[in-house]
C-alpha cells in the first residue's frame, strides 16, 4: 500500500516570501500522478498543481512549483511570493495511474502572516 | 461549467440512524470517489463509482455503501451510525476516475 507523509505539520510565513511544504511517499509503483491540493479555512478543496512521474520536468503553475525526486520519492511545493489567500491546509496526494483512488499525507498548515 | 456540489451541506444525527448524503459531478464527468475526513485519521478513501458500478472501495465496514445513478449523481448511505462517524464527508469527480479529481464543498455530518 502507498503511504504519504507530511512532516511539517504547521508552518508560517511573511507576505511575499518564499515557503517550501515537503511531502514523502512510498509506492512500487514506477508510474503514477501527485498533487497538491489546498483547502482555505471552511472552503473546499482545490487542486494546486499535479506531476506525472514519468515526466522529470517539475510542474509549475504560475507561483506554484513542486521539485519532484523520484529515486527519493520526494514532492515538496514552493509558493513563491506568498499571499495571504494562500493561508490554508496543504495536502500531498498520490494516486497510481489505474486511478480512482487518492492516498493524502496528513496535511500542513499554512499560516501567511501580513 | 458548474462546480461539483453535495447535499446537504450540514446534518446532524443521532446515534443509531441512517443518513444518506448525494453528490452532483461536474457535467461530463462519469467518476465520483467519496472521503472522509477527520482530525484524527484525516482523509480516507470510502470508495469509487464509474458508470454506476462500485469500482474501488477503501477499507471501511460495511455500513458504508453507495450508488451511482445514469446520470452519474451519487448517493452514499450509513447506517446505524455512531459517534466516530462525525466527519466531512467530500465526494471528488473526475472524468474517468484517473488523474484530476476535483471536490465539492462536503457534508458536515454530526453524530450525537
């Protein structure tokens, strides 16, 4: 079974700073997707960014990248100029390519403090 | 393009009842997961329908079952509910149930 994992549980950071969110997994599998997802206070959950392991470019939308190691099995997200609207809970996320079926990490606390 | 959405928003139950929560996918869309969500176990797969037919399901007794109707809206059902039930409750859909599954707002479901 994959796993994911967090470690970070709450971090903090000043408005138009730089914050990197780390995520580990552990699969078999040697293809599959990964995401971020976000979930804002009381709001529902968005789809930040996505990787696909076959590709070795990391993904990047807009402020959001992610620096994909995959012999270390390693997904960290960079938000870059960091806003307060980006204060939220961020969950790692893996889904084998057969699909259907998420596995989260356990999520971390993002705090963008003025 | 309308958004995922789920019914109702908030339910409060009692322990012992049965609750049945509906989910309406992005138009288009032919896959919707369910997911549970809690402080203390976070989120957890329940299970998936494609085509109205259970394709993949997590681990979770069996008081927890679902459906998918023809035109890809889901209903998920618990029966003779108790206090740990509590949680949100998020439905995901998604084209063809691989790669980007987008979620709807959740039922916040409190068992007392």
């Amino acid at each position: 079974a994959q796993t994911v994992t967090q470690s970070q549980p709450e971090m903090s950071v000043q408005e138009a700073e730089t914050v990197t969110l780390s995520c580990t997994y552990d699969t078999s599998e040697s293809n599959y997707y990964l995401f971020w997802y976000k979930q804002p206070p009381s709001r529902q959950m968005i789809l930040v960014i996505r990787q696909e392991a076959y590709k070795q470019q990391n993904a990047t939308e807009n402020r959001f990248s992610v620096n994909f190691q995959k012999a270390a099995k390693s997904f960290s997200l960079k938000i870059s100029d960091s806003q307060l609207g980006d204060t939220a809970m961020y969950f790692c996320a893996f889904e084998e390519t057969s699909g259907s079926r998420l596995t989260f990490g356990e999520g971390t606390q993002l705090t963008v403090n003025p | 393009k309308a958004g995922v959405t789920q019914t109702p928003r908030y339910l409060i139950k009692t322990r012992g009842q049965q609750v049945t929560l509906s989910c309406s996918p992005i138009s288009g869309h032919r896959s919707v997961s369910w997911y549970q969500q809690t402080p203390g176990q976070g989120l957890q797969f329940l299970f998936e329908y494609f085509s109205e037919t259970q394709r993949n399901k997590g681990n979770f007794p069996g008081r927890f079952s679902g459906r998918q109707f023809s035109n890809s809206r889901s209903e998920m059902n618990v029966s003779t509910l108790e206090l740990g039930d509590s949680a949100l409750y998020l439905c995901a859909s998604s084209k063809d149930g691989i790669y980007e599954q987008y979620f709807g707002p959740g039922t916040r479901l409190t068992v007392t």
